[in-house]
C-alpha cells in the first residue's frame, strides 16, 4: 500500500512539473509574439491564467459546473463547430498610430484553415472573398469586422468607423515592420498576471475575474482634472439605489463649448461658478403627475386642445452641485436651461421629468422631488470618486425586462478614484455578483 501510495504521489508530481513547464514555455512564446511597430496600445488576455482560474473555480464547485440547468425534453441543441484557430497562453490586441479611435487589431494562428474559413462563414456569418496570392478576406455585413487570412494565420482589425484596411491587416499577416512584444514598449504587461491587461503612453490597468466578483483598476494622466482643495461629499441615504460624488476642478483656459440640443455652455463660464464639488443621488421612486396635451375635433371641426392628468413612477434623484453664490444658477437661467419664475428646468432641456431647482450660497441642486432640501452635511474622504450602484435595485427600479434580463446575475458595482500626484488618477472598482462562489466570467457568460 505504501509503495502505490509513494508511486502516485510521484506520477502526481511528475503531472505537476510537466504542466508548470508547458505553461512557462507557452508564457515564454507569448512574449516571442510580434506586434506592429507603430502600435500606440496594447491589450493582452491572459488565455492561461483565466483556463487555471476556472478550472481550480470548477474542482471546488464541480455541483454548479456539471448539473443540468434544462430538463433533457427542453434541452437545446447546440451546433458545434472547430474554430481551426491555435490559441496561445495570451492573445494580443492593439491600436495603430494614425488609425481611428477605438480600432483594434490582432494576429493569430490557424491549426486548420479549412475548419476556420467554415467557422467564419457558418459561426460568424461573415462574406468571404477570395483574393491573389492565397489570401482571403472575410468582412461582416455592416463592414466593422474585417479578417484577412492565408493557410497559416489570420489577421483581424474591430473598428467603429468603417475605412479600407486591407494594406495593413496584410501587412500584419506576413508580419511586415513588427517587434517582438518583450522588446517593445509594453513589455511590462508580461509579468502581468490579471486576465485582461491594456496599456498605451496615457493608460496602465488590468481586469480579473475573481470567484463573485470582477475587479478592475486603471492608472491615467490626469490631464485637465485638478484635485480640489479639500475632498468632502455630503452624506447619503444608505438605502440608495445610485450614489456618486466628485471633487475635482477642471484646468481652464481652453474656451471649450458644451453643446446641448440648442443650448451652448461655456466651460469657463462653469468653472468660474462650480466650487469643485459634485453630488448626484436616486433613492427609489416616486409618483409624479404630468399635464398631457393632446387635440381633438369638436362639433364644428375645430382643433381643441385637451389637457389631462397623469401619474407615473419615475426616479427620485437629486444632483447637486457646489457653487459660488447664485452664479451658476443665473448663468444656466440666462442660458434658458432655468426658468428662474417656477424654479423649473426647462422642458426642452430635459423633457423626461420634471426637474425642480433649489439652491443657497454653497450648492445648486436639481431633483426630481419638489421643494427638495439642499443638502449641507459633509463628510471627509481621501477619494475624490466614488460610485455605489446596487444592481439589484435598479433592476427593479428601471422596470424594463430587455434591460433588467442583463443584471440578473449582477448585485453590486463599486467604483473609487484617487490622485496618485497632481499629474495621475487611479480608479479602482469592484462588479460583485449574486453567487460569491462561482468564477464571475463564467456567470455572466452563462446569464447572456
């Protein structure tokens, strides 16, 4: 007995050594991959890392992985097709100097063209052109994705303004002007060990998906956010729905102008009244009774107007900005989003609700709920962010099943934000969900 446990014990080593070694052999080719020259960003999922975080997920709740969600008479038939992609420990995708924003391309490739030109045609649904030289393209119906593939691999660009890209999506399939990412300068995202790492010359931040939660983190140039003097909030409700502050000053000095349906801000304008402080509040909801004009005929076929009564639910919030004096609100009056008489907001400004305002020498407040206190209590803070959304009262709240059927996995999002120094901002944030003990990109994969 002794002998076979000594044997197992060593094949069980032995499995242990072999999978470390495939694992930082398949890290070390990650990092041998080659990406464009002129790329300005970079975002690499960590393939690897996310197999070994659910699958350690799955060893310790293999009750939820493995039982059946459907009754087998209900069960649904799922067509499963090879991609006929190779995939790496991590895939790569980046930006392009000169490339519209929000663009995105990447390389892969490919253990059987054959099974991957049946899934990009049957899967993808995508049109595929055959081209010189054993090269194909393959373009969805509206243009925005975009493959470019010969029998060995495959290159891809995600954009949201469509433009001809096949002389660079080429140019990334042979590997024309390319460098090896650990000699290039995002190479520090290697050692990064979170599933999904972005980086570019302005941005650093990572996305993991933890058992119950997702959390993410970004480190950015401030650029115009400047700290205000002293950071405080006012004290909210801990029963709200939403809940978020700021305490931030804007740089002026660029003569920039809000445009807002036909209303024009001027941010210096705003920057001389706001005091740095921002506030904004939805508790539950609330009753509100509007005046609906509609026109009808009378007995001598002239158009009458008929004005009648209706109550619906809408949100209770409030928004609250710090101001200087009446400044600002005068301004916004003068600028016709205020009727001063009624201490209304304009209805063409915001026509969902009606907003009644309220103020005193230190805040300007908006809320839905009329003769509204303005809020004066304050609490400290060493963050000048911070959001609190429980999901699970907004699913309620909205009232919408095309929009609630998303968040029926989700509970809560938190989300704080610090000056690291007078040039940088941190942002830290955390998505929990419903089941704290079951890997969160699985749930929420499985809840779409």
């Amino acid at each position: 007995m002794k002998k076979f446990l000594k044997i197992t014990a060593a094949i069980v080593i032995l499995l242990l050594i072999f999978f470390a070694g495939v694992l930082k052999y398949r890290k070390y080719q990650a990092g041998q991959t080659l990406i464009p020259q002129n790329a300005t960003g970079i975002i690499k999922i960590n393939v690897d890392e996310l197999y070994q975080t659910i699958a350690l997920n799955m060893l310790g709740n293999p009750g939820y992985y493995f039982k059946s969600d459907v009754k087998k008479a209900n069960a649904i038939k799922i067509d499963k097709y090879a991609t006929g992609l190779s995939v790496p420990a991590s895939i790569y995708f980046y930006t392009l100097a000169g490339q519209p924003l929000g663009t995105v391309f990447s390389r892969l490739e490919l253990k059987n063209s054959a099974d991957f030109e049946n899934f990009a045609k049957n899967v993808l649904h995508l049109q595929i052109i055959k081209k010189a030289k054993g090269i194909s393209m393959a373009k969805s119906r509206l243009g925005n994705f975009v493959l470019c593939y010969n029998n060995k691999a495959v290159a891809m660009v995600i954009t949201p303004q469509i433009k001809g890209f096949d002389t660079i999506l080429t140019n990334i399939l042979n590997q024309k002007k390319m460098v090896r990412v650990a000699e290039s300068p995002f190479k520090e995202v290697l050692d990064q060990k979170q599933h999904v790492v972005f980086a570019n010359t302005k941005n650093n931040g990572w996305i993991d998906f933890k058992s119950g939660s997702v959390n993410f983190s970004n480190v950015f140039l401030a650029k115009d956010i400047l700290p205000a003097t002293q950071s405080v909030h006012h004290q909210f409700n801990q029963n709200s729905t939403v809940s978020f502050w700021l305490n931030a000053n804007l740089n002026p000095g660029n003569h920039k102008v809000y445009k807002f349906k036909n209303f024009n801000l001027e941010q210096d304008s705003l920057i001389k009244y706001y005091n740095g402080k921002l506030d904004f509040e939805w508790t539950n909801s609330i009753t509100q009774t509007d005046s609906i004009i509609t026109y009808e005929y009378n007995d001598d076929f002239e158009k009458v107007e008929k004005i009648s009564l209706q109550k619906r639910n809408i949100p209770s919030i409030s928004v609250n900005f710090g101001s200087k004096g009446n400044g600002l609100k005068n301004y916004l009056a003068k600028q016709g989003l205020i009727n001063l008489d009624s201490n209304v907001v304009n209805k063409n400004a915001f026509p969902l609700y009606k907003v009644f305002v309220s103020s005193n020498q230190e805040n300007l407040n908006f809320s839905t709920v009329k003769n509204q206190n303005t809020l004066t209590s304050n609490v400290t803070s060493t963050d000048f962010l911070y959001l609190n959304v429980d999901l699970m009262k907004l699913a309620q709240r909205l009232e919408t099943p095309f929009v609630t059927s998303y968040f029926k996995t989700l509970k809560n999002l938190e989300v704080k934000g610090k000056f690291l120094d007078s040039k940088k901002v941190k942002i830290d944030g955390k998505l929990e969900l419903k089941n704290r003990d079951i890997n969160s990109l699985y749930q929420i994969l499985k809840s779409l």
